[in-house]
C-alpha cells in the first residue's frame, strides 16, 4: 500500500473536518491553510470525498464543507480504500488473479497474505473520533507541561 499526496490530503482534510465536526462549517480555503494543501487539489479531493458520501458541502457566504456522518464511522481504512483503491501489497492477493503460473505453490503469497491483514487490521480498526481524542489528548498535554 502507498498513500499519495491525494490520500494524504484526504486524510488530513477528513481529520480536520472531524476536530470541528458539529460545530461549523469550513471553507475549501480555509481547510486548505490548515492542512498545508495546495486549494485546486484539495477542492478535486474534496469533490471525490463528496461522491465516497464521507463530506457534505454548503453554497453561500456561510457555506463550506461538513462530515456527512459522526468521525466514529468514519475508519481510516474506507477512506484510503475509497481515494487509493485496493491496499493489497501485490496484485495476486486480488480474488480472480490469473496472470501467474506459480499462484497455488508460492511460497511468497502466505507472507503477503499477513501483509495485508496487518495493515487491515490497523487502518479499519482506527476511526477519526479515536484520532481526533487523539489530538485532543495531545493539546491537554502540551497545555499542562512546563
């Protein structure tokens, strides 16, 4: 699995909204400042976020962009699926996989195979309500020290 600069932003963009979810409504723009994205691209993401149902967004003065749902259903795992596609680490994990000779006796395959359960396991069992208690956690802390 490799997470590009799109999946990157989307995570960011999607944590963000999450730290401010129910409160208010943010704009491309200022999203964009907070998460250090470049606006044309964040605004493409933004738009697939949309379509994925993970972010609604208002028109107007007052208008910007929202969580669709709670950040605890939100798992950082659908997101990276949704903007990167498959996490399998090589494509013969894929069901239906045809293009290799040696597919039933590769020894290689059982280690790929926990590969990908590994990161699975990590990237859906973490949601945005953990990372953003995460966050919070962080503030209390650099609030508190000397």
């Amino acid at each position: 699995m490799k997470v590009t600069y799109k999946g990157d932003y989307a995570l960011k963009a999607i944590l963000n909204l999450a730290l401010h979810y129910n409160t208010e409504l943010i704009t491309s723009h200022d999203l964009a400042e907070r998460i250090d994205a470049p606006i044309k691209f964040l605004e493409q993401v933004l738009l697939e976020l949309k379509k994925g149902g993970f972010v609604e967004s208002r028109r107007g003065n007052i208008g910007g962009y929202m969580l669709s749902k709670p950040p605890a259903l939100i798992t950082v795992g659908e997101v990276i699926r949704f903007i990167e596609g498959p996490i399998e680490p090589i494509s013969c994990l894929q069901e239906k996989y045809s293009n290799c000779a040696d597919i039933q006796k590769c020894v290689f395959k059982e280690i790929w195979q926990k590969v990908d359960r590994a990161t699975s396991d990590i990237i859906d069992r973490v949601t945005f309500g953990d990372l953003v208690s995460q966050v919070n956690a962080n503030k209390q802390v650099l609030a508190y020290s000397i």
